[in-house]
C-alpha cells in the first residue's frame, strides 16, 4: 500500500496542504465583496481596483491597523465574526474622519497554526463588513508562523484604501475660536484599551449583569461604522475636520485635528458614558484621568465644525450631540470640564 510522502516543513510546523485547503474555503467570502471596480483574480499575486473616471484630481488614502488584544477576547468567547467585522469598520472609521469613501480593503492573519474554522469566521466576518460598506475585499494574506505566536494565538490586521477628490479632504486650518465639537456616540470600547479591559474582566466576574446585558457581551459590543454619518457631515458647508477617537482616547485624539494653538473644551455631562466603564474603573482601580486617556468614554467621532454647521449635524445625524467647543489653549489640548 502506498502512503503519502512525509513533509519535513509539516514536522517542521507549516502544513502546506492544509494551507492550501483553508485559502480554498475563504474564495467564496472573498467572491462575496467583489464589484464592478475590482480586478478579478482570487489568489494572484496583487488586488485590483479600478478608479473612478469621473473624479477632477483623485488621491489614493490608506490606513492600516490591527485589532489588538480584542482579538484575544473575542476568540476566547468564540466570536471570531465579530472580531474580522470590527476590524475593517476600525479601519474604515479611519479614512471617513478625512472625508475619503473607502473602496478596497486587504486583510492579514497569522497564527502558529491556522485553524480552519477560525480563520473562515474570522474572513467571512471581514467580507460581511466589507459587502456592508460597498467595500471590495481585494486580497489579503494568512500566515502560518510557528514559534513566532504562542500556540492558539492569533494576530489580525488589515488596510483599507479609499478614493477622494483632493480638494475635498478634510482641513483643519479653517478652525477658529468659537467653533463647536459634535460627538457621535461609541456603543462601547470598539476596538480600543482591551489590554485594560481584559484586566478587568479577570478580576471581576464577566457574567456579571450590566443593565440589559452582561459585562462580557457589553466588552464586546461591536465597533460602530461612521463611514455614512461622516460623508454626510462633510456635505454641510463649515465642517471642517474630524477624529476617530480610537488608541489615546479623546485626550490624545482629538488635539491631531486642532490647529497649533487651539484647544477642545469638553462636557462629559452632554453625552451618555456606557456603564461598562464605571465597571472598569471601579474594578481596575483606574483613575478618571487614565480613563478618558484609554477609551473612547462613549465618544465615537468628534466632528469640529462652525456653530450653525454644528446646529445642523444635530439635527441631520442620529444620536449627534453638542460635546463642547474650540478655545485658545492655555494648558491642556482637551479641557474636560466637570469630568
């Protein structure tokens, strides 16, 4: 009887039959994203993406970004989809606060050992997201790594890249005293602060209840896409900049889209903290201040725009609210008043 021949790189910890077998189970999620704008070719070397003719002097933008430790999380209360969706909003997220539509995304997985199921959760969770947006799901890579990662870890990230008339990206320069900062609100830490969060949950009880839900599931509450309400926002004349407040919270954030000289005053008291950070807080025996540097607060985006622009936003974009206004600084970049 004959008998397959042994794999040295197999022994060795990369199995490339099962690589092959795991890339062929993720073409049709990848297929799912595809548009008129893409080059077809699932497992070529490169992606393509056709731009738009239309456009007077189009620019290309990109942004990369991993997910962190939330993966480590979602992984653990298997939620793999979650992770792969939250990804690509983050990254999205990112172009939209400098008023580029996102076109085309890439993704990158690496692990000691790629499992089958858990790689094609976390794909289709990527490619569910990416068909959400209109975004085409144009290549990507999965690594296997042994001796790089622990066994059973993960590590997930990607880049977007989106198409934009140049004269129509975000510009901070115009931002004068006086003008206002409107928030839109974070369901949760998105994708942000989870090295922190992950603490926590180890000395508290994640079933905890927390209002309607459990500490756990208000964790892992889904990153929010602001790609709509952003490219809407810009639309309004006297919008001038705005920043997704990820890594850094909003003291770290926001002063990236304020001009020198200029400072954001806030009023925690003008939005809704989700309860899951008062829980944190108390269980990780954080300080109010390490806190609003962290996490996001319940803060998504702020959008810096002139006052009758900003009157506008509250009444065109759900859930919008007036979370302070720009001031010369003296001191601090964000003022938290009241905090």
């Amino acid at each position: 009887m004959s008998t397959a021949p042994r794999s040295v790189y197999a022994d060795a910890g990369v199995d490339l039959d099962h690589n092959d077998s795991l890339k062929a189970a993720l073409r049709t999620a990848v297929a799912s994203t595809s548009d008129d704008a893409s080059l077809p070719g699932f497992g070529a070397f490169a992606g393509g993406l056709r731009l738009p003719s239309d456009m007077r002097d189009p620019v290309l933008l990109a942004s990369t970004d991993s997910l962190g430790t939330k993966l480590l999380l979602a992984l653990a209360w298997d939620r793999p989809e979650l992770a792969g969706g939250d990804l690509v909003r983050h990254c999205m997220n990112d172009l939209a606060v400098q008023n580029v539509r996102p076109a085309a995304f890439l993704d990158y997985v690496a692990a000691a050992h790629l499992e089958r199921d858990v790689v094609t959760r976390l794909v289709q969770g990527i490619a569910e997201a990416c068909r959400e947006a209109g975004v085409t799901l144009i290549g990507g890579e999965s690594a296997q790594l042994p001796d790089t990662y622990r066994s059973g870890a993960y590590d997930l990230a990607g880049t977007v890249i989106g198409v934009a008339e140049q004269d129509d990206l975000a510009d901070s320069a115009n931002i004068r005293e006086g003008d206002v900062c409107v928030g839109l609100p974070a369901a949760g830490p998105h994708t942000n602060g989870y090295s922190l969060v992950r603490r926590a949950l180890e000395r508290g009880n994640p079933m905890a209840p927390l209002g309607e839900t459990t500490v756990i599931d208000a964790a892992l509450t889904p990153h929010e896409s602001y790609v709509e309400p952003l490219l809407r926002a810009f639309q309004v004349p006297g919008v001038h900049a705005a920043a997704h407040i990820t890594g850094g919270g909003l003291i770290d954030n926001l002063p990236r889209v304020l001009p020198d000289g200029f400072a954001a005053r806030l009023s925690p008291a003008a939005w809704t903290i989700p309860p899951l950070y008062a829980w944190i807080q108390a269980t990780a025996d954080v300080t109010p201040e390490e806190m609003y540097r962290v996490f996001n607060m319940g803060v998504g985006v702020v959008i810096v725009c002139r006052p009758d622009a900003g009157e506008t936003l509250l009444a065109e974009l759900p859930g919008a609210f007036m979370a302070g206004s720009v001031v010369p600084r003296d001191g601090a970049a964000v003022e938290l008043i009241d905090a």
